[in-house]
C-alpha cells in the first residue's frame, strides 16, 4: 500500500502532546504504524518567526505523513510560520485552538480562541493562503460558560468558510480558570455525541474526534458511526505497542509491521546509535519506549534498567538490549 496523504492518514492519528509527541517519539509511533498521521508538539509561530527556533522543526524522514501543529494568533505571523513549516516538508500546517495552558492563554492562542472565532476564520485564511499542504485545526467544543451545542457549529461553519475541510475536536469543554491543563483532559465530560452530530451538519469537513480515546476498538466504534477519523492521544504514549501496533490491520487494512515489541526494539536500534553518534544521548528515545511493554511479564524490570541506567555518562545500547532481556520474548506478542 502506498504512504497515505495527510487526509487519507488522518483516518487514525495521535495527538499533538507537549513534552512527548517530539521528532524520537514519532520515530517510534512510525515503526508501530507506517499509516497513522503524526503531530508535532506545538511549536508557536513567535518562537519560529521571532525567535528563529528552526530546529523546532526537525524531523526524520520516515516519519511522513507528520504535521506541524502551530500555536498563535497574529494572522501574517501565522502564514510566515505556515510557510516555514510546509517548506521544511511537513504534510499538514495545524492551528491549535484546544490547549488550555496558562502560558498559551497569555499567548492569546489555544483554547482561548474559541472566544474569538472571527480571529481563527483570519488566521486560516492568511495560512491557507501562505502554503499548499491542507490547513486544518484541532479545537474544543467549547470553554468556560460557552454553551457547546451553540458555539461549536458557529466555529465550524466560520473556519469552513475560510477554507478549512478538516478538524479534530477535542470533545471536552476547557475551563480556562480553575482547572489545570491535567485536569481539563479529564475532568470536564466528554461529549462524543456532540462531534457525531457535528459531522451530521457539516457532511463536507473531515472531522476527528479526540478526548478520552485508549483502544483501537473505540476508535473503529466512532468511525462506524460515521465520523471521518480518530485521535488518540495518552494512550498512545503510555501504551504504544497496545494502542499503534495494530493499527495498519484493525484501522487502514494493511499489513501490521511487527509481531512483537521486541521486534520494534531491534529496529530502533540502529536509529539509537545513529542518534548517539551525532551527539544526542541514550535517554532522548528510550524515555518514549517506557510503556512498550505495558501489562506484560518483564514490563516492571524493562522499565527500572531504563530509567536507573540511561542517563549513565556513555550509556548506549547495550544498556537497551540488557532492558529488552528482562522481557520473555514468549510473553512479548
């Protein structure tokens, strides 16, 4: 099967994740699923266009489709970063109007911006109008007292308007005060019937849900119902080869790539002592690998020679193969 488009991969895609989702742990989730759509985490269009941050951009080439998930507000700050992004190859420029963190509310980007959704409609319409890969968004339903069922389909049809055919949505409201990012991924309900009605009256945009997502098996729920694609977020990094590994056969139809964990160990490793080898350190990519072998014999010993050796001076990966012999491979599949 060829390498799906953005749009065709998108059918299953994991989340945009602060502090996770970086270019070693797509490099993973790639060996998992050579189909699913990959994010970046969020990169904000000051620190690419003000601060030069180009390095933010890095990225393997294996890890195609992948997108650039952007974070801002200024329209013409938007399109230079849009510009930048798809000239460095990604597949897909992301807005992200859904992360409900302080430091992006006194960005006056992320969530905060479903408030204003005339200003998003802007910033799409000048970053559609900046580059050729698809412009999409990944919003909420909603925040604070904003009432779901009214401010969602405004915001749809707006960013419809401008171009937009593609949006995940997060299917929780965000409170912007009093509740922390942590807890505006659990705490607020999720309300899925609200995204599935979205796709009722939107039939012409592709739309992802996201929130609360861990099984491939929800995921195929929501694309039986009807819904174009969907987003999984924690589960995927906490338990990738549970969450991804499948994914090829249960989602897109095609071959999965590896039988067992193991196997994605082996395969990494050459990726490890490259990375090594050009001055990066051992616990740079295994930190993401923790959770590979999540509820299986070993798993608690895989994890403990991780973290109590990667970060010795020289550590390489030797140090991952003396983890990967704590795991029967009998119990591996």
């Amino acid at each position: 099967m060829p390498r799906q488009t953005a749009e065709q991969a998108a059918r299953l895609s994991v989340a945009p994740m602060m502090d996770w989702t970086d270019r070693h742990c797509r490099y993973l989730h790639r060996l998992l699923s050579r189909h699913a759509l990959l994010y970046t985490e969020m990169v904000t269009a000051p620190a690419l266009i003000r601060g030069g941050a180009v390095h933010l951009l890095t990225y393997n080439a294996a890890e195609h489709p992948v997108a650039l998930q952007l974070g801002g507000s200024e329209p013409a700050e938007l399109a230079q970063a849009a510009r930048v992004g798809a000239g460095e190859g990604y597949d897909e420029i992301n807005l992200n109007v859904g992360c409900p963190s302080d430091r992006v509310q006194s960005g006056t980007f992320g969530a905060v911006l479903m408030k204003t959704p005339d200003l998003v409609a802007d910033c799409v319409t000048a970053m559609i109008a900046a580059v050729e890969v698809p412009v999409t968004v990944k919003c909420r339903i909603g925040v604070d007292d904003q009432t779901p069922e009214d401010v969602l389909p405004d915001f749809l049809m707006r960013i419809r308007d401008a171009g937009v055919t593609r949006v995940a949505i997060h299917a929780r409201k965000a409170w912007l005060q009093g509740l922390s990012p942590k807890e505006n991924r659990d705490i607020p309900p999720l309300d899925y019937d609200l995204v599935h009605a979205m796709k009722t009256a939107f039939p012409d945009m592709h739309i992802s849900i996201n929130g609360g997502l861990e099984t491939l098996s929800q995921a195929r729920d929501h694309l039986a119902r009807g819904l174009d694609g969907a987003m999984i977020g924690r589960a995927a990094y906490h338990t990738p080869w549970d969450t991804l590994a499948r994914a090829d056969s249960v989602i897109f139809g095609d071959q999965d790539p590896f039988e067992t964990p193991h196997d994605v160990v082996e395969a990494i490793v050459p990726y490890i002592e490259a990375h090594i080898a050009s001055g990066g350190r051992l616990h740079n990519v295994t930190r993401h690998m923790l959770g590979l072998f999540q509820g299986r014999p070993g798993a608690r010993a895989w994890r403990r020679v991780l973290s109590e050796r990667v970060h010795a001076e020289g550590a390489g990966v030797e140090v991952l193969r003396d983890a990967l012999a704590q795991v029967p491979k009998d119990a591996a599949a």
